[in-house]
C-alpha cells in the first residue's frame, strides 16, 4: 500500500530529523567533518566533508560528473564505486549526508533496491551516498572497502557543499556494518547512526541447515581439476553473458576464450589455439547498431538498470561459495565479538534505532541494551558528553524499506487514479 508504505519511511525521517537538530548539533557536525587519510596499518580511514588538505596539494577527485552506465537509474549517478543522488538545487545546503548500507545481497545495488525511500529522504533535502558492498564472511574487510570507496568522493563533496553533518543509516546486514565502522574505525566519525532492522546472528541461525547442507554443496560447487572446471566457474561465465545481453553486446573475446575453455576439455582443444577465438570488430558493430535501439528502450524505460543489478547482486553467490569452499564458517568478527567492540567502543553521539514489528530477524532489542552499555562506559571516560540514543517501532517486517512502489509509478498512480484512491 502507498500510503502505509509512505507513512513508514515519513515516520523514521521525522525521527532522524530530531536528532540531527538536537540542542548539542553543532557540536556532532564539527566531529563528523572529516578529512581522507589513512592509518599506519593500512586500515582506511574515512572523513566527509570539508576539505582538509593542510599542505594544499591537490586530492585527487573523480570527475563530478556522472558515470553514465546501464546500472544507473532516475537521477542517481554513479561516482567511484558510489551511488549519488542529490537534494533538490532549491533546498541550499544539505541537511546532512547519509551514507546507506543495505542488507545482504540487496546493498549490491542500493539506489534501486532501496530507491524509493532513498528518493523521499533525498527530496526532504538529505544528500545520499548509498555505497555497494558484496556481502562476506569478513565484515572488517567489507567495512574497508565501503570506507574507501566513501572517502574517494569525499574531497569532491566537501568542495561542492561545505562542512555537512555526516549521518551513517544501514539496514540488517547494513546496520551491523555501520554498527562495526563507529566501533573499529576510530577515524570515520558520524554525527549520527540510523540504524534500521539490526541483526548480528551467526551463520548457523541465519542460514537454517547450514553445516548439514550449503556447506557440503558449496565445497562440490567450487571443486575443481585438470578435466573439468568449477561451479563457480560456470556460474560466474553465466552471469558475464547475462550482463553482455542486457547492454546489448556481443560477448567479449577474453569472455569467449573462457568459455571455450570451460566447455571443450583439455583433450579436445589440443589441435586448436584458445587464442584465436574472437569475433571480427566489423560483425560487433553491426550487432551492436541493431541492437541499440532496443537497448536504449530498455534502459530508458528503467528495466535494463534493474536487470543489469539483480546480475551485480547475483555475482556475490559464487564469491560466498568460494569463500565457504576454503573454510569459512562463521562471520568475522564473531556475533560476540562484535557485541564486546560495540560495548567498548562505540562513538556515535546520537543513535536512531528502527525496528519493525513483524520482523524475526530483528536484534534492536539487544542493540538497544549494546549501546546503553557502551553509553556507560563513554560515560566513565568522559563524563561531560552528551549522548542521545531513542528506538522506535514501526509496522512492518523486514523487507519493509525494500517493499515500496518507485517514486515514478507511486506519483503516476495518484496523477491518474487520484491521491485518495492511489494510496489504497
């Protein structure tokens, strides 16, 4: 329904707007301005927005203009490995930057399994920064792949927009991430965290039949030898292919090589040079030509865009089977060990907790219990601090930031059917 729909996603921006103009804000904005370094252990750091390069060198920064791809959609961009979308030029400037995580498999493509609440939070003048991850095993080597991506555009956002407070949100697997960022990453302050259907449960309770089933399956999956290849082989050529028929091209070369060598055995390519397999330029051209009216209709029409990230979200199968393959049975850090970080360390001044009342999965409750800890032990440090932490309830099951009409069709519905019979 668009109206009950509407009404969730309105409800929690109005919380997050409390926070963010809570008495003590001028104080979380000068903290949350960061600037782009990285510590002596090669773990990155991470900062946004205001320019901080003392020695006044230049800081290298991706061109502002958008990546044009078939992945992006509406007016989201695409900048070094980051999902923009922009607050309307009217509004001035932002009322923070939100940098969103979504949960497994879906934070692959964020700006559009998550678009229509990001686009409502964008037009209420937020400026989102939605980063991708592929889901692992290893959420700090996950964590450091989203801080980096994030602080190669920092520089740029700071010199577009000025000293902005910096909000991490993250729903489930994305709340746990913003959750272990504000703990482990000491030089990536936020002014503020929202975090939204938090879960921390181990892999055997979140994947029913893990050890008996998926464990055993994915150890044949990835086996390979001399005659034949993996399953993560196939599944990976599969999904290049897909790929190449959604921006309308023929497969590449290198991909034909691959897949030549995946289906014609060692014994039976003998006579025959892998190398020489190619497509002349002349045929690719003539099918691309054919081809691109169908492909603009696509991804102008939105489908190609969705098509082409459900593919990006299906690549993270054959890494988590890989991963499995070499040994990998539970998250790292432990559910446990991030329960004790969070307890110890902890910084966010101001804490949103969401969660949704129909919702299994949801460990709010002891997230909640987490950060009154941690408060206490902040507290012993620095006794003086102000710390702000609310949970709120809303109707709804997990999936319920994801279940929503875009913004396009939800408008178009109440042009046409008008606003009272639209929403029911």
């Amino acid at each position: 329904m668009i109206s009950s729909t509407y009404m969730k996603v309105s409800a929690w921006m109005v919380l997050l707007q409390l926070i963010l103009n809570s008495d003590t804000g001028s104080a979380f904005v000068t903290k949350s301005i960061f600037e782009s370094t990285r510590t002596n252990n090669g773990v990155h750091s991470a900062a946004v927005v205001q320019m901080a390069d003392k020695s006044g060198s230049e800081i290298i920064v991706e061109d502002p203009s958008s990546k044009a791809y078939v992945g992006t959609i509406g007016n989201w961009e695409e900048i070094q490995g980051n999902f923009i979308l922009r607050p309307p030029v009217n509004d001035g400037q932002p009322r923070a930057l939100l940098h969103f995580l979504g949960g497994a498999l879906v934070g692959a493509a964020p700006h559009i399994s998550y678009r229509y609440m990001l686009e409502k939070l964008a037009e209420r003048g937020y400026l989102i920064v939605a980063t991708p991850y592929n889901l692992s095993f290893d959420h700090l080597d996950t964590c450091d792949t989203v801080i980096n991506r994030f602080e190669r555009i920092a520089p740029m956002l700071a010199r577009q927009y000025g000293a902005v407070p910096v909000v991490g949100v993250g729903h489930s697997c994305g709340a746990l991430l913003q959750l272990l960022i504000t703990s482990l990453f000491p030089d990536t302050p936020r002014a503020a965290n929202a975090l939204l259907s938090f879960n921390n449960k181990p892999v055997k309770e979140a994947v029913p039949f893990f050890d008996e089933v998926f464990t055993p399956l994915f150890t044949a999956l990835a086996a390979q030898n001399e005659t034949y290849p993996s399953g993560t082989d196939a599944m990976n050529i599969g999904l290049q292919l897909a790929k190449s028929a959604i921006e309308g091209e023929l497969p590449s070369d290198e991909l034909l090589k691959r897949i030549t060598k995946f289906l014609v055995p060692p014994q039976l390519s003998e006579p025959y040079s892998v190398d020489n397999v190619a497509i002349p330029a002349t045929v690719r051209d003539a099918v691309s030509t054919i081809l691109e009216p169908t492909t603009k209709a696509l991804s102008n029409a939105g489908v190609a865009p969705v098509m082409h990230q459900v593919v990006e979200a299906l690549e993270q199968i054959p890494l988590l089977v890989d991963e499995v393959a070499v040994g990998a049975r539970d998250f790292t850090p432990t559910p446990s060990s991030v329960r004790a970080a969070a307890r110890r360390a902890y910084r966010a001044r101001r804490t949103l907790i969401l969660q949704y009342d129909s919702d299994p999965l949801d460990e709010s409750d002891e997230l909640e219990e987490l950060l009154v800890e941690a408060e206490k032990v902040t507290r012993m440090k620095r006794p003086m601090i102000d710390i702000d932490l609310q949970k709120t309830t809303l109707e709804g099951g997990h999936a319920a930031p994801l279940l929503a009409p875009p913004v396009d069709l939800a408008t178009r519905a109440e042009d046409i059917l008008g606003e009272d019979a639209a929403k029911d």
